[in-house]
C-alpha cells in the first residue's frame, strides 16, 4: 500500500518501512508525527484520490534525525567590476520513517 502526502509544499509517493527527507519540522527527534494531507491512497487498482484531500486517510511517521545536508557553495559575480561574492547554504531536513498507512 502506498500514499502520497504533502509536506513543506513537496509532494512525497511513501509506503510502510520507507524513510523520507522532508522540509524541517517542529518535532522533536524520536517522536510520532502524523501526516493528514494525503492526495491519494491504494494499492494496485484500488486507489482513492482525493479533491483535493482523501477524507479520513492518514500517514504516520516517526523522527529519525533533525540535522543540514551538504554544504551548496554559491558564487556570485560581476565581470569588470571587480566584485565577487562566495556564499554557504546548508539546508535543513528532517529525517521520517513510514510506520503505517491508514485510509
């Protein structure tokens, strides 16, 4: 059985036991979070699709990790005029694991 859910403006395809990277989230690490935004939910020919949500269908998850991804380097410059300018972005994430699929 799989759902989609929305998160952080993204659209995420989860099944039970899958580990997601989403947006950072309020929670605390090691805690039970329930997704309720669920687009669509089935398996196989069986599939509900909601409009725009499915009525009574939920995703749950537990926290694995709060923490940044990989350092991006941004570099901006302006030719002839000597001006150039080195940026760091780490973006936050937090780490989800599926644990069920109701709906």
């Amino acid at each position: 059985m799989y759902a989609v859910i929305v998160t952080g403006g993204k659209q995420y395809k989860v099944a039970e036991g899958d580990i997601i990277f989403v947006e950072k989230l309020d929670v605390e690490v090691e805690s039970e979070i329930t997704f309720d935004e669920v687009l669509a939910v089935g398996e196989g020919e069986n599939i509900k699709i909601g409009a725009p949500t499915v009525d009574g269908a939920v995703v749950k998850g537990k926290v694995l990790k709060i923490g940044k991804g990989k350092k991006l380097h941004v570099m901006t410059y302006k030719p002839k005029k000597n001006q150039k300018r080195k940026l760091g972005h780490r973006q936050p994430f937090t780490k989800i694991q599926i644990e069920s699929i109701a709906g």
